[in-house]
C-alpha cells in the first residue's frame, strides 16, 4: 500500500520541479502579409537561464518577423513573435529548441496556410471606364517643368563653367602679371634707397637680378644663367625683344657687370637712368609680347 502511494507523489515532485513548455500559434490560416502571433512560455525554471535563437531569427525563412519580445523572471519565460508571411502557400514552423539550464526542451510544430483572399473570393472590376483626358501645353509644363528647369540649369551651367574656363581665370605666367610682379620687386628695390647711400654694387647686383628673371618669365629665355654677352647675342638673333628694349638690356647689363668687378663707378645720376630704363622696359615688354603672337599667328 506504501509503495502505491508513494508512485503519485514522485509523479506530483516531477511536475512541480521540471519545466514545462507551452506554444500557441493564434491562427493556422493567414491572408497574404496578415499579421499573426506565436507565443511561447516556459515555467518552473527555478532561477535557470534560457538559450534559444536571437531574436528576430527563431522563425524559418519564409516567416518575416516584425516584432519579437522576451521576457523572464525567477519562474517564467515567455516569448512573444509577431510575423507575417507574403508568400501563398503551406509554411511550417518546426520544433523549435530551448535550452533551460542543461535541459533542452521543444515546441510542437505548427503548419501555416497562407491563401491570396483576392484571388479565392473577389472579382475586381473598374468602376468605370477609362476616359482620353487631352493634354493641353499647360498639361505638358506642369508636367514636364522641373524636368526642362533642370535641363536649363545644366545648360547654363556648362556655358558658365566654358566662359570662366576660356576667359574668366587669368594665368599665373601671363605677361600682365608677369610686368606687374616684377614692377613690384623694382619697387621694393628702390625703398632700399642704394642709389642715396652710394651703394651702386648691391643696387646693380640686384636691379641685374630682377631684370634677369623677368626676361626668363616674360621672353622664355634662359637669361638666368646666361653669360651677359651670350644673353645680348641670343635676345639680337631670336628678335623676341624689340631693338629699343634690346638697346637698355645691353647698355644696364654691361654697366652692371662693369660696376660689379670695379671696372667703373657710376654715379647718381646714372643709377637713377639705368632703373628708370629699366621700368619702362618692363613696362613696355607686354608689345613685344603680342608682336610675337601676332608673328606666329601669321
């Protein structure tokens, strides 16, 4: 009689301390992208944790999940998927596992039937009859208009871009800029006031110097490391500079080369000459450059 009795009582211990696993799926048939609900609960954990799938992927392929919440405490696990399916069809959600503490356990597997309501029951028919509506210019503008404005855009645009391209940047080496660099280097130069103090060999090592690179920018001779002699024949027989301004290059740069190895001593007078000669030359050096052009042109 004891051991009869104490066969309901192990099976009564056995429920009380082990998890039970439940599953419910709200309805078996869906409607193409219907929401449906599938809600699964764990009791009697007892403190223990519980492994599954990350949420958002427990269910299979075809079941798209748009919510998926978990919640736990000492005794109860419930998780709660909302989905839908867009395809027509049977879908099965399998045996889906659970681990609760070394125990695995699984739900029982639903088959899901998915039906096009449209399609089963009903008939779509136009409530009227299509209609020519006739197009007016102010149809097409409205219409088209965003269209034609961003095509104009773009027009003006490239012709902008042409323009500023063409005429509106101005070379760094171009001969106005070239000329009005180098008027500000003769500038500088005179502020330093050589020709007051005497100091003719820093003024015409300096004045050789700036006119020296300007005839390298401006002409596209090499007269920064051209022998004076050499430069005087080369600038004579390419006929790049007109004889007025070839007539002060050799006058100032034969003088300087003369002042700078004490062959002669000029004076105030002759300093100021030789820079104001200098000036008008390089202002004047723009002419010969659209002589040239035109020559080549020709």
């Amino acid at each position: 009689m004891k051991k009869i009795l104490l066969i309901p009582c192990f099976l009564i211990c056995v429920n009380v301390f082990s998890q039970i696993l439940s599953s419910k799926v709200e309805k078996k048939t869906l409607a193409l992208g219907e929401v449906n609900h599938f809600v699964i609960k764990i009791d009697n954990l007892n403190n223990q944790q519980v492994t599954s799938a990350p949420k958002n992927e427990l269910l299979p392929f075809h079941f798209e999940e748009t919510k998926d919440s978990i919640g736990q405490n000492q005794n109860l696990y419930e998780r709660k998927i909302e989905f839908a399916v867009y395809d027509e069809g049977k879908f099965t959600i399998p045996e889906l596992e659970f681990k609760v503490g070394d125990k695995v356990l699984k739900t029982v597997p639903y088959e899901i039937d998915v039906i096009n309501t449209a399609q089963k029951t009903d008939q779509i028919t136009d409530i009227m009859n299509n209609k020519e509506v006739k197009l007016e210019v102010k149809d097409y503008w409205e219409l088209y208009k965003f269209y034609i404005l961003a095509g104009l855009g773009i027009i003006a645009l490239i012709i902008a871009v042409i323009m500023f391209i063409k005429w509106g940047r101005r070379p760094k080496d171009s001969p106005v800029v070239t000329t009005n660099q180098t008027l500000k280097e003769l500038d500088a130069l005179k502020k330093k006031k050589y020709v007051e103090t005497g100091d003719y060999r820093s003024f015409y090592v300096e004045l050789i110097d700036i006119s020296r690179n300007f005839i390298t920018r401006q002409y596209r001779v090499p007269a920064d490391v051209l022998l004076t002699d050499d430069l005087i024949d080369l600038i004579k027989k390419n006929n790049t500079i007109s004889q007025e301004n070839e007539r002060v290059v050799e006058d100032v740069f034969l003088r300087g080369d003369m002042v700078k190895f004490a062959k002669t001593f000029p004076d105030k007078e002759a300093m100021e000459k030789d820079f104001a000669d200098i000036r008008d030359f390089v202002k004047r050096s723009s002419k010969d450059i659209e002589f040239e052009n035109l020559r080549k042109d020709v």
